[in-house]
C-alpha cells in the first residue's frame, strides 16, 4: 500500500455498486479496502484505520446508522470522515445521519464526480498534504502540490520519507503522534518497519529543518512520541 495515498474505506453490500465506487476511488489516485457488511466494516476500520470512510445505510447484520455511531465513539475512530449514502431522501433520515455523526450525506442516486468532489473536501480538511495544500508552522512551509518545503523563506531539500513525516506532523499541529501511528502513516499500514527506523529519520528531518538556523521544532515527548509545536 503506498504511503502517500489517502485510504478509502468503502462499506457498500451492492457488488456492482461496490465496484463502480472502488474503481473510480481508484482512478482518483486513492488506495480503497473494501466491506459488504456492517460487521465486516467495523473490524477493517479498527485494524487499519483510514483516511475517509464511504458508507451506505443499509446493510445487512449492523446498519450504516449503527457503524457511523460506533466509529464516532471509538477513541481511535471518531475523528475519521465518514459520508453516507442513502436511498433514503427524507429530511430527517438526513438528519439522523448527521446526529449519529456522519460528516457528510449524499441521496441515491448521486452523481460520482460531486462524491469524488465532497471525498476531496473531506480529505482537505483531515489530510489537506493528500489533496496538493499548503501548509504552514510558523515560518515552516510545505507546499504538498510542488512538492517543496522552506523554512523562513529558505528553501529545504529533504527525501520522500522526510517529506511524508513532515507532512503529518503539520496535519496534526501540537498533537503527539506515536511511532506506531507515524509507521502507518508515512510507511504504509502493510509494510514491516522497525519503529527505530522513525528516529532515525527523525534525526534527519530535524536536522534538515534546522540547517539555516532556527530552533527545533520538533518535541520528543518521553513514552509517547513526537509533536509539532
């Protein structure tokens, strides 16, 4: 799985719809892993937790509603995007979608290109490095589309991996990531790499970051891991 791709999962018991969803997801540049039921979505969504999860009401064993209110109260879940989708066009079964904390809510049928759109807007707003934004600490300053970073207006060369873990160390200023949850990320969720590895190339970004001056800014939290800012 390429680390750098934004991960959709989608939840959809329909295996035509299913597919038509995963193949344009595909198209659009994101890595998909698929559910046909509401049980089965559970399980995928806490062993690999995604970027954004795409999920239809209705579904067999555990509804939609169900899924979107579990995933909301799960510690490690309930910041994920989660869009629903509905044959039911009634305002408030919208509404109920919303209150059990769906994110966004498109009506069957829907055109592809204005879900691909809303996908993006989510993705902008948890994962904006995935979908070519910018980002900014203080005078540290990541352009994601043109793949450059500076610091006080100085431009910093620095390698794939380094880029990646700056980039989500910027997608979550001031929080503490783990070494588990910066492998996920920047690695890839599928792919074996010792977590000794991450301070290693730790050491390089902060090394890069520093190179015309300036403080670190990177905090290594004892037991924990490491923030920015």
């Amino acid at each position: 799985m390429s680390a750098s791709k934004p991960t959709i999962l989608l939840v959809e018991d329909e295996p035509a719809q299913r597919a038509v969803l995963a193949y344009n997801l595909k198209s659009e540049g994101f890595e998909v892993i698929e559910a046909e039921d509401g049980e089965e979505a559970l399980v995928m969504a806490q062993e690999s937790v995604p970027d954004l999860v795409l999920l239809d009401w209705m579904l067999p064993h555990v509804s939609g509603l169900e899924v979107c209110r579990r995933l909301k109260s799960g510690k490690a879940t309930r910041a994920l995007p989660v869009i629903m989708l509905s044959a039911r066009s009634e305002e408030l079964d919208k509404v109920r979608g919303l209150e059990t904390g769906a994110d966004d809510y498109m009506v069957k049928p829907y055109s592809v290109a204005e879900l691909m759109a809303r996908v993006r807007k989510e993705l902008r707003r948890t994962r904006p490095a995935s979908v070519g934004e910018e980002l900014v600490f203080d005078d540290i300053v990541l352009d994601a589309a043109s793949h450059r970073v500076s610091r006080a207006q100085s431009e910093i060369k620095l390698g794939p991996t380094e880029f990646r873990l700056l980039a989500a160390f910027l997608e979550n200023q001031g929080r503490v990531l783990s070494r588990e949850q910066l492998l996920d990320r920047v690695w890839g969720r599928d792919i074996y790499v010792d977590t000794r590895t991450v301070d290693v190339h730790i050491g390089r970004l902060r090394k890069a970051l520093m190179q015309h001056g300036g403080d670190d800014p990177l905090r290594t939290v004892r037991g924990a891991g490491y923030a920015l800012g």
